[in-house]
C-alpha cells in the first residue's frame, strides 16, 4: 500500500507541482517526513521514478508519428528521469506534504511505528511482489470478465438506440 501511494503521489507531484500542496501543522508535516524517510526506500524512490517515466514513455512514444519523433520523445522521457531524481527531496518533500494534508499526526505515527516494526520491514521486503500479484489478479479478471462488460454494453447501447427511436 506504501509503494502504490508513493507511485500515486509521485504521479500528483509530477503533474502538479510541489508548490500547490502545502501542510500548515508543523508536528504534522514532521511526521509525515518520518513516514515519507521510513516508507519510501531510496531504491524504491528511484524505481518509481523508472516505473514512471517508463509508463509515460511508452504512452506518449506509441502514439509519435514517425521515428524521428519516437526517438525524441524517448530522449526526453530519460531526461525527465534523470531531472526528476536531481529533485528526489523535492519530489519527497511534497509527498509527505501530500500525507501531512490527509492524515492526523497520530495516524502519520502510527504509520511509522508500523513500518519501524517487523511486521512493516517484512510488508516492504514483499511489497514489490505483493503489487505485482495484484495487478496479475486484475489482469486475469479483466481478461475473464472482458466477455461479459462487452454483452452487458452492448446490451445497453441496443436499449438507449430503440428508447432513442422510440421517443422520435
């Protein structure tokens, strides 16, 4: 859960900008820059940012014209990488002012006290695979589940075209 409000905020923070979020209780904000040192691994940070830039990548990459256009846009996507992690504290910065805005002190401690315990060591050690199972999981449903949302919309457009011709 750590990792996908990391990833999550990093993506706000990135599109927003740090500058918009800004907690006002310093006890607050003090803990959550705990939670954000204790929750958010420096080799985790820089996965996210790969994690990233890489989703944005291929995104923007796949929908370039030619080839001169997809080399360029992969150049910038690195070096958005390589920006982005010269401001890591800026970008941590605004994710524990992110988590200062929507949790009260004592949660943001608790939250600490949980990631300082063993139990929060060994949620982080499996975290990566704990995501990756989880996706795997949505994946597989969506697939299973593709036929039915298809029935169902088209059952649904048949209903709103004849309640359309009906009504004329």
């Amino acid at each position: 859960m750590a990792r996908i409000a990391a990833a999550l905020c990093l993506a706000l923070v990135v599109a927003m900008g740090v500058g918009h979020v800004v907690a006002k209780d310093d006890a607050k904000l003090a803990a959550a820059r705990k939670l954000v040192a204790t929750a958010i691994e420096p080799a985790e940070f820089e996965r996210l940012i790969k994690q990233t830039i890489r989703g944005f990548s291929r995104d923007v990459v796949r929908q370039a014209g030619d080839a001169d256009d997809r080399v360029v846009l992969r150049v910038l996507m690195e070096q958005a990488g390589v920006v982005i992690a010269d401001h890591r504290a800026e970008y941590l910065e605004g994710i524990a002012q992110v988590y200062a805005r929507h949790l009260s002190a004592a949660d943001l401690k608790a939250a600490v006290a949980f990631f300082e315990s063993p139990a929060g060591k060994r949620w982080m050690k499996v975290q990566e695979k704990l995501l990756e199972d989880t996706v795997g999981l949505a994946v597989g449903m969506g697939d299973k589940l593709k036929p039915q949302i298809v029935e169902a919309t088209l059952a649904r457009l048949e209903r709103d075209r004849r309640r359309s011709t009906s009504d004329r």
